[in-house]
C-alpha cells in the first residue's frame, strides 16, 4: 500500500490521536512498525507474514507487533515477545 494512502485513510484517527485531551496518553504509531521499510510504501504483508487483514483490522500477527510495541512504550519491553514483531519497526 502506498504510504501516502495509508495517511490519508488515517487522517482521522490521527488528528484525535494527535490532540489528545489527556496529555498523560501514550501513542503508538503502527506506521513506525509497517511503513518505510520501502520508500513511500507500507506493509500489509513481509516475509511471509500479513499483518493487516482489512483496511482497519489487523491480523493476529498484525495485532502482536502492535502489542510489542506497546509494550516498548510503556517501558515493559521486557515483556514483549523476544521472537515478536517490535523488531520490524522502521525506526
């Protein structure tokens, strides 16, 4: 999916997420973790692996990179899965 399409269709979600009432929210961005690995392009899928099931679901594989991440973000990356997905992160 190109990245460009990717931001549009989450402009929504992002503008909320971007002026959160409470500013004690932390954000995790699953751009970080499936776009950029390509210029200009976002994963639905890599090695093997799909992680997005429909234009607003993830798959299970999908929803456990986000999860590593997650858990990165709160500092509890102690818990994420060691084989987990958080190591695809683009950044």
């Amino acid at each position: 999916m190109a990245q460009d399409e990717f931001l549009q269709q989450s402009a929504p979600s992002y503008a909320y997420l971007d002026d959160p009432k409470d500013r004690h929210v932390l954000r995790v961005d699953p751009a970080r973790i499936f776009c950029g690995m390509e210029a200009g392009r976002c994963d639905l899928a890599r090695e093997g692996k799909t992680f997005i099931s429909d234009k607003v679901h993830f798959t299970p594989v999908g929803a456990d990179a986000v999860t590593d991440e997650i858990m990165v973000t709160l500092g509890r990356d102690h818990m994420a899965d060691p084989n987990g997905m958080a190591a695809l992160s683009s950044d």
